[in-house]
C-alpha cells in the first residue's frame, strides 16, 4: 500500500539499502474506494518486516515493558517522511495514516475524516510529531443526531517520545489513546463524543510510571480515563 502511494507522488519505493528517508507526500486528496479493505490505511508507513517485528514484539509483551518492546528496533524502515496539506477521506472503510516501526515522521496540517478504525496510527517508532490536525469520524461542528454511534479513535499512540501539537478531534469514540511512555499532547481539543455517550478524550493505557505530559488541552464534554497495566 504504502509503495503504491509513494510512486503516486513520484518517490522512490525504496533505495539501495531498502530503507526511505527525506521524502514528502504533500497536497492533495485520497479517499477509500468503496472496496478499500477494512483493515488497511489511506497511508501506511509500514513492510512486511515491520509486521514481523509486531508480531515478535507481541511475543515479548508479556515479559517486558513497553519501552523495552521498543528497544528490540534495531534499525527503523522509515525515516524523516514528511505528509502535509492532504484531505484523507476513509470512507468509513478502514483508517487515515499508518506509522509503523518509523522514526521523525511529520504528519501536518491534514484533515482525516470517516475513519472506522484509527485517524492516525503510530505503532513501535520513535518521535513522530502531529501538529495542526483536524480529525473526525463523522463531518460535524458539535450536536450531531448520530453521536450515540460514534466509533474509531482520532490518534492511537503505541509508541514513545511522540508529540500531538494544536490537534482537533471532533467526532471518534475516543479522541487519543496513548499506550506508550514519553509523550507529550498540548492544546488538544476533543470534543469527539460526550462522556454521557461513553465517549473519551483522552485514554491513558500505560504500564506504570510512563511520564506523559497533557498541556493546556481541552476536554470539551468528554473526560479522561487512566488504565494501568503490567
């Protein structure tokens, strides 16, 4: 998938050494076909070997931490990748953008809607920074006749050191689910579902002492909630 995007806008699909870096995918629109697969992205950062490094990383879950799953990466298959200025329209057939086993990614200033899975991923990986995001299941400003059944979640952090930066979610059942340590969200507003529909802004699933920083951010009728694991 990713491949076939990054020949779409001229990029290689990978150099020499099968490792990509440097490169932009900016301006414009994708939207899923009506049989886009359900369980795929718009845009996957993302090889077959990093689905191999998932499932070993799975493997050791239950032995180690987080952080320590993450410092079984040796070597990262993306590096320094720019998407700016794109509208992703999922067509309630699957998620936005994928980021897997990837370090410095930019994901910028993207309008991400009708998801039914995830707006934004980010699995394994190291310092992916999102600023300037507008995320929705659902295209609506706030009262919404259907919001009961608001699904999907706006940005899914299962990574360390990442950065969410002047991001608004505003329809998805949870708006930020975190599950790695390390990272930090400021002046995020989620207003994607009101907790009396069992909606949250931000999920906190952390395995112990993990340092997260929630800066100046607004929970907009919808709450917080914290799960600690081992």
């Amino acid at each position: 998938m990713c491949k076939m995007l990054l020949a779409r806008w001229g990029l290689p699909s990978e150099n020499l050494s099968g490792y990509i870096w440097f490169k932009q995918i900016h301006g414009g629109t994708l939207r899923a076909s009506d049989d886009f697969p359900t369980n795929r992205y718009l845009i996957e950062l993302s090889t077959s070997a990093s689905s191999a490094l998932s499932t070993n990383k799975e493997k050791i879950k239950s032995a180690d931490s987080l952080m320590e799953e993450n410092m079984f990466v040796s070597s990262y298959t993306y590096e320094d990748i720019i998407i700016k200025d794109l509208m992703l329209d999922s067509n309630y057939r699957g998620g936005g953008i994928s980021v897997i086993n990837s370090l410095r990614i930019t994901i910028d200033n993207c309008y991400i809607v009708h998801f039914i899975t995830n707006g934004v991923l980010v699995k394994s990986g190291h310092e992916t920074y999102i600023p300037n995001l507008f995320l929705g299941q659902h295209i609506t400003a706030g009262r919404n006749h259907n919001v009961r059944n608001f699904s999907g979640t706006g940005i899914n952090l299962m990574g360390n050191d990442n950065a969410i930066t002047d991001v608004i979610i505003f329809s998805a059942q949870i708006g930020v689910m975190v599950s790695g340590q390390a990272n930090v969200l400021t002046r995020v507003h989620c207003y994607n579902k009101a907790t009396g529909w069992d909606g949250t802004g931000n999920y906190l699933r952390l395995p112990g002492l993990t340092q997260t920083c929630i800066i100046n951010c607004y929970m907009d009728y919808t709450g917080k909630q914290f799960e600690r694991y081992h």
